[in-house]
C-alpha cells in the first residue's frame, strides 16, 4: 500500500522510494532550523493530500541524512525535487509559491 501522507526518508530507503514506477515522486528537502522549510510545510502537507494518488510526496532532513545530500548535490533549503522513476523531472531550490508548486505538480503527474 502507498503511503501518500509526507512521508520521512532517510540515506537507506531514498533511492528505492524516488524509483517508484507507478507514481512521480516530489522530495521536499529540509531542516529544523530553517525557518522557509517551516512556513512551506503546511502547504506541502496539503498538496500531499490534493494529489494523492497522483503524486507521492517524501521529506528528507538534510542534517541528518548527509549521503543523499552529497549525492543530489544539494546546497540550498529548502530544495524541492520531483522525480520520475528515479530521474530528475523539475527542481527548486527555495520557498516558493503554492501556486508555482501546484503548476510543476500538474506538470509531473500521471
């Protein structure tokens, strides 16, 4: 069963969830001390729940879960990903606006 509520990753279980072949998956990349990733978290929680079944939605704290990080070289929070069987489909690197989230959400999904 997919969960569609925001759902926390981590350097173990991040490459294998971004890879899911039925679904878009948009990654919100974040930390307890920014305070944009604090104000955008009400509205991503919400757009999780206006395009579920649509797309998953998935948070990584980049304090803890540097690997990931590194990998996707992330160097600014909030950063926000979409991804489309584990590739890359739209990026964004600070707070933005819900409107221009919903417009790349109906982009990216099915």
């Amino acid at each position: 069963m997919i969960e569609w509520k925001a759902k926390e990753l981590d350097n173990k279980n991040f490459f294998q969830e971004i890879e899911h072949p039925g679904y878009p998956v948009f990654v919100d990349f974040w930390a307890a001390w920014c305070p944009p990733c604090r104000m955008m978290d009400p509205v991503i929680e919400e757009l999780a729940e206006e395009f579920k079944e649509k797309i998953m939605v998935r948070k990584l704290n980049t304090d803890l879960h540097r690997t990931v990080v590194n990998k996707l070289n992330i160097s600014g929070i909030p950063t926000y990903i979409i991804f489309n069987k584990g590739k890359e489909v739209w990026r964004n690197v600070g707070a933005i606006s819900k409107k221009k989230l919903i417009e790349a959400f109906q982009r990216c999904a099915n």
